[in-house]
C-alpha cells in the first residue's frame, strides 16, 4: 500500500478586496510576463553575448510586453476553444469570453506570439528572430508559473499512480494520480529555463534561430515527456492508442525545432570584432 500525499487545499482566488478577486493564475500569468521582461532587458544589455548581431532595443522590447500579452492571452484562448472543447463553446459561445473561468492551451498562446511578434517586427523595423531567440529565452517563466498555477488549482491532474507522492485530487475520483502540473513545471519551465540560459551563455545568441530551436524542440520532448504522465483533456480523451492531443501538437515542434537548430549551426556566427551598439534605455 503506498503513502498517499493528501492534495492541499488552496484558495483559487489569492487576493480579494472587496467585488475585486485576483486570482492565483491570473498572478502566474503576471509574474511569468514581468520576469521574462526583466530577463529580456539583460540579455539585450549583454553586448557579449551578441557580439556584432544586430538586437532589439530597450526600448523595443518594452513596446514588445503588450503585443506578446495580447498574443498570449487571445492565441491561447482561441487554441482552448478550438482544439480542447470546440463543441462545448459552440453550444455556449459566450463563455469562450469569460477567461477568469480558466482555459488557455499553450500551442494556440504559442501562435499567438508568432503572430504578435511577426506583426511587432514588421512595424519597428527589428529582426523578428532576434526577438524569438530572446523570448525562446524567457518563455519558460511563463511556463513555470503556468504549471504551478494548475497545481493550485488542482485542474490538469496526472493519471493513476502508485508512488510515493501520487495525490488525491479534487474532483480526480478516489485513485491516487502523479501530480503532473509539478513534473510538467520542472520540465518545461526550469528545465527548458536552464538549457536555453546555458546555450545563450555560451553563445548561441551569435547564432541566428539557435535559441529559438533549441527552445522548439526542448519544449516539445518535453511536453511529450510530461503526457505520459498526465490525464488527457476528459473531452478529447487518447487521439489512438496512447497518443494525446498535447502529444500531436508538440510533434512539429520537435521536428521544426531541430531544424532551425541544423541551419543556425550550419551558418556561420556572428564574430565579436565590431560589437553592435548597446540598447538605449526607454526614455522616463
């Protein structure tokens, strides 16, 4: 018989103040786009790690927080309503609004900043794969937090399991299962976190796409790694045999992603002899 870890309880909701709710994964949301905006502003000030590549600005990227939010926030809903539960949300479209209900899906937020930063890069004039090699960068904040915010919502559970930590959640039936929030939390967030750091640092930044590649791939091995642990979505259920529907979605990222990764090695890098220009700080 194994231990089982009683689920904790938690408040959804982490500040109130009168009719005004906050709630834990709209905190996530926040603290994933303000770190990775920091994180941004110190890779762009690093004028080694780009040697004479052109990058975006300071300023560039300080304009760049509400189209990447905007991509993230409508990307991600419309892939939720779509690809996970199209059928419910064309009985009740109204819902498909109400985005304090929770509800995002990762691949179609994904898109989303595809979109807002090809737009973005079109009207500021800066390379649009400088800015996905930084974002490749800082993402994975965003998916942390995201991940620990399902964990306290007890939403996204794992699938019946007897180790020692396996959990009982709300709402999950009486069988223990892996939290998988938390597996998926140290995978794509502070795994993808550190492989992405560690290659910036060692220069892939000199490489154009480089991070941007290895950021496609890293995440999609290690979102496929994490369904064989979590519960597919109850209404789509297994595509075929094991398969899930994060697992077909995040196929193409492996493959697209280990591509860009063999044309960025394949080109050659950036030198240091002529250093682009440092960012300009945004004017106060």
């Amino acid at each position: 018989m194994s231990l089982v870890i009683p689920f904790p309880t938690f408040d959804p909701v982490a500040i109130s103040v009168g009719p005004l709710a906050i709630r834990w994964y709209a905190l996530a949301y926040i603290a994933g786009i303000l770190l990775g905006w920091i994180y941004a502003r110190w890779i762009a000030r690093q004028v080694s790690l780009w040697g004479a590549r052109p990058r975006p600005s300071l300023r560039d990227l300080d304009d760049l927080v509400t189209w990447v939010t905007i991509g993230i926030v409508v990307g991600g809903r419309l892939g939720f309503v779509l690809v996970y539960n199209p059928m419910y949300y064309s009985s009740h479209p109204m819902e498909a609004l109400m985005l304090w209900q929770g509800g995002m899906a990762f691949h179609g937020g994904l898109l989303g900043v595809i979109v807002a930063v090809i737009l973005f890069s079109r009207a500021r004039g800066v390379s649009a794969v400088a800015v996905f090699d930084i974002l490749a960068a800082v993402v994975p904040f965003g998916l942390l937090f995201g991940r620990i915010a399902n964990f306290i919502n007890g939403e996204l559970w794992g699938r019946p399991a007897d180790v020692p930590w396996a959990m009982v959640f709300p709402g999950a039936g009486p069988e223990p299962r892996h939290p998988s929030q938390l597996y998926q939390a140290g995978l794509e967030g502070i795994g993808l976190l550190v492989l992405v750091g560690v290659a910036v640092r060692l220069g892939a930044l000199r490489r154009p796409g480089l991070a941007l590649g290895l950021f496609g791939a890293g995440y999609g091995l290690a979102r496929i790694i994490g369904e064989q642990f979590r519960m597919p979505d109850a209404q789509l259920g297994f595509l075929f045999g094991p398969v899930t529907m994060g697992m077909l979605l995040s196929l193409p990222m492996v493959i697209v992603g280990g591509l860009v990764i063999v044309i960025a090695l394949r080109r050659p890098a950036y030198g240091a002899e002529a250093p682009a220009p440092a960012a300009p700080e945004a004017p106060h």
